[in-house]
C-alpha cells in the first residue's frame, strides 16, 4: 500500500515538474541535443582512441563500445527520474528544505521530483540507441537468459549510481555543499565506468568495487555476457550477482539520507 502511494506521488509530482519544464520549448530542444552531444563525444573519443591503439586491456572496440552503451542505459535510469538529487546542495543552502519537511509527502520523494532534467531525456535517447546497436555487434551469443541479464544489469547499474548520489544527498545536511564530490563522482562515472577498470591495476579496482562501486554499474556484468571473467579478480559467484548490488548501494544511500535529516539545520534560524 505504501508503496503504491509513493508511486503514485511521484508520477503525480514528476509529471507536474515536466509540464513545467515544457513551456519553454526551444529550451527543451536544445537541451534535449545537448544532452545527446555530451554522451557522444565520449563515443566519438572512444572511437579515436581505439582507432590508434587498437585495444586496451585486451578489450578491443566492440567489447568496450558495449561496455560504454551498457553504462550509458544506466546511467539515463539514474538520471531520467532522479537527476533532481543534484539540486539538493541548492535547496539546503536556499532554506526550501524548510518547506520539504513541512509537507506530508516523504522529503526524498520531493528532492527527486523538484525539478525534470531535461538534458536526461537526450541520455536516454542515445542511451537505448546505443544499448540496442552495441549489444547486436558485441561478441556475445544472445539467448533469452542472456537478454534478460542485461537488462537486469543496466537497472542494477542505473540504482549503483542513484545510491552514490544519494548518499551525496545525505551528505548535504551536514556538509552544506558537496558540489565538488559529485563532479568527480559523475566525471569519474562518466570518463572511466565504460572502459575495463581492470586497466588500473588491482589496487585502484578494488577500490572501484568498494569505497566508489563504479564497477558495478557496467563493467562486471559486461564480464559476465562477454565471457571474460577470467580477467576479474573476484569470485565468479560475485561477478556474476553484480546487477544485485544496486538496490543494496541505493539502500544504503537512502539509509544514509534518512540517518543524515535530523542533522539538517536551516539557515534561518
């Protein structure tokens, strides 16, 4: 029951923050571009890069191109209907988190439908291009099972980075400003999520499955539909069950927001 009332709050509020965002038409359409423009200068330096040296790490352009399109769908499910958590530093500062707690409605659900990115839209457009492209020239022998995993990993990929933001969110109430931590963490997500992280030695990777689990998000289970698990230092069972951590890191981040909102202190008083 509660969980169909929170669903049916945020379609309510969502659609209320795209109708706004609406008005503006031109806007809409340049931003709409935008967003397709950003993500593909990563393809386009994905391509020159393979182009002069042919592989990285073993992995030649087919493989990562997949990688890449397989982040990029994850991305768009993180973005598209929570984008609004990078508004977060602004409300706490502004004091219109005042206004969010006064509402019977969960604060969460209204910091995630503050606004509608509409640069998102341009994500997911080039995101499910690419995934469908990608995935039919990638070196894998697509069956049901095999189709029915990856969808299952880009969601899990997409909930991996709508937890780090929203332990970021959580972060906001004491830190007042975390704009630089979610910079790195989406420039990080962004340059290096859509390459094999194995490339950075095993140090760096482990790090990439921990402190900041960006490995989660397409890289291993890419390793899984591409057969080449044997380049993972990890055990195949864990490599394998990577689409499963998502909902444990948005867990996490969203236990984190709830712990951290007795903490936020308004500027007006």
């Amino acid at each position: 029951m509660a969980e169909q009332t929170w669903a049916r709050q945020y379609v309510i509020l969502q659609r209320a923050a795209l109708r706004a965002a609406l008005q503006y038409r031109v806007n809409f359409w340049t931003t709409l571009m935008g967003g397709v423009a950003y993500q593909g200068t990563q393809l386009l330096f994905l391509g020159v890069l393979l182009g002069k040296f042919g592989m990285i790490a073993g992995w030649g352009f087919p493989e990562i191109a997949f990688v890449f399109a397989m982040r990029l769908a994850s991305h768009a499910l993180y973005v598209v209907p929570f984008g609004s958590l990078r508004l977060t530093d602004l409300i706490v500062r502004d004091g219109e988190f005042d206004r969010v707690l006064l509402r019977p409605v969960n604060p969460f659900l209204q910091v995630i439908t503050r606004g509608f990115p509409l640069m998102s839209l341009g994500d997911a457009l080039l995101g499910a291009g690419a995934l469908v492209i990608f995935s039919w020239h990638a070196p894998v022998d697509w069956d049901a099972l095999k189709i029915v995993y990856l969808l299952l990993a880009v969601i899990g990929g997409g909930l991996v980075e709508t937890g780090i933001q929203t332990f970021f969110c959580g972060l906001s109430f004491i830190a007042t400003s975390t704009f630089s931590l979610r910079i790195f963490a989406d420039n990080s997500i962004t340059q290096f999520s859509g390459y094999p992280l194995t490339m950075f030695g095993r140090g760096v990777f482990y790090g990439f499955c921990t402190v900041f689990p960006m490995a989660f998000i397409a890289f291993l289970p890419a390793t899984v539909l591409l057969g080449k698990t044997s380049d993972v230092p990890l055990p195949l069972w864990l490599v394998v069950a990577s689409p499963l951590v998502g909902p444990v890191v948005l867990a996490l981040g969203y236990a984190f927001f709830i712990r951290m909102l007795p903490t936020y202190s308004s500027p007006g008083s």
